[in-house]
C-alpha cells in the first residue's frame, strides 16, 4: 500500500519458492542465512516451512546482514554450534560466497554435504566453484522500467501509484542437490 511507484521482484515470493525448491530436493534442515527483522525473503523461508509442516527452529537461522563477511560468520558460527542443516539459504550471492567458504574451510563438500542458494544471480555467481544456485532477478529491465515510470510521472502520464512484479527464475547450477548424495555415491562405488 505504498503510496509511491513500485518496481519489484516479490521477495517474500522468491523465499517462498527458494525453500520449497529445496523441500523438493528432500532436504527438511534448512538454514537461513541473512537479515530477519522486516525482510521479506525471510519472511517467505517461514513460510515455505511452515506450509511443508517444517518446524522454524532458530538454531538454523543467522541473522546477519547482507556482505560476505557477515555470510561467512553467520555460517561460521551455526557450524561451530553443531548445526546439521543440509541445506542453506543466503538472502543474497554476495552472502553465500562467504557462506560457501566457511562451509568449505573444514572439508565439507558443496553440494554433498551441504547444499547453497542464494538469491540475485551476480555475474560471478557463475564463476564460483561449483556454481551457485541462485535467483535470477532482472534488474537491468527493473531499471529500464523504473526509468521510463519515472519519467512518465514526470510528464503526468499517469496518477495513481503503479506497482509492477517481474519475474524471477531458479538458476539450478552445481551447488543444490538432494541430501545425502555424498552417502549415496559411497554406497554406488
């Protein structure tokens, strides 16, 4: 109900989708790994819980804000207090490249250990090693139309507040999988 134009990605949406995406996958220890007070994305990684009858418990949550530094210690920190999630859930790329570092630093393999996704598919999300999971939000098309919006507010084009949703998409790269397939690929060779 802002009273503002909105040019947007549903963030509560894309946590929503991120951990049912991950729920398909079989995992059921989920970790978050991002800012909770008034974040959508968070708001939609409850939800997605709640929904698949997951119980929110707080030893999966990190509660730190959006940088690398704060990814790495907020995975850091779950993984020093025993945490046994098999997946994780970072509000951004640039979060989950310190979380998949911390996550790498005492052996455990990414995905067959510990599946990572993020959200904002940044350029190097691609180059990481594996690649990561993450949500393609459009944002250069986000910026061309929030130019043209505010332009045509500017010339009194339009009068009510407009709010217009893009898409976003999964982009399944190398970094999710089901749990367990470290086990699974033992019990093959």
């Amino acid at each position: 109900n802002a009273k503002y134009d909105q040019i947007i990605c549903d963030g509560k949406q894309i946590g929503y989708d991120v951990v049912s995406y991950l729920i398909r996958l079989g995992h059921r220890k989920i970790s978050y790994i991002g800012e909770t007070v008034n974040e959508n994305r968070y708001e939609g990684y409850c939800e997605a819980l709640r929904k698949a009858q997951i119980p929110l418990d707080e030893k999966y949550v990190a509660n730190v804000t959006h940088s690398t530094e704060e990814g790495y210690k907020g995975v850091f920190n779950l993984l020093d207090k025993g945490c046994d999630a098999t997946a994780y859930f970072c509000a951004d790329d640039i979060t989950a490249i310190g979380a998949m570092r911390a996550i790498k630093e005492p052996g455990l393999k990414i995905p067959d250990d510990i599946s990572v996704i993020s959200i904002d598919d940044i350029e190097t999300s691609q180059y990481l090693s594996p690649m990561l999971s993450t949500v393609h939000i459009p944002l250069e098309e986000m910026g061309r139309m929030a130019a043209r919006i505010l332009i045509d507010r500017i010339e009194e084009g339009h009068g009510e507040h407009l709010k217009i949703l893009f898409p976003y998409n999964i982009m399944e790269r190398q970094s999710t999988a089901p749990p367990g397939i470290c086990e699974m690929k033992g019990e093959k060779e």
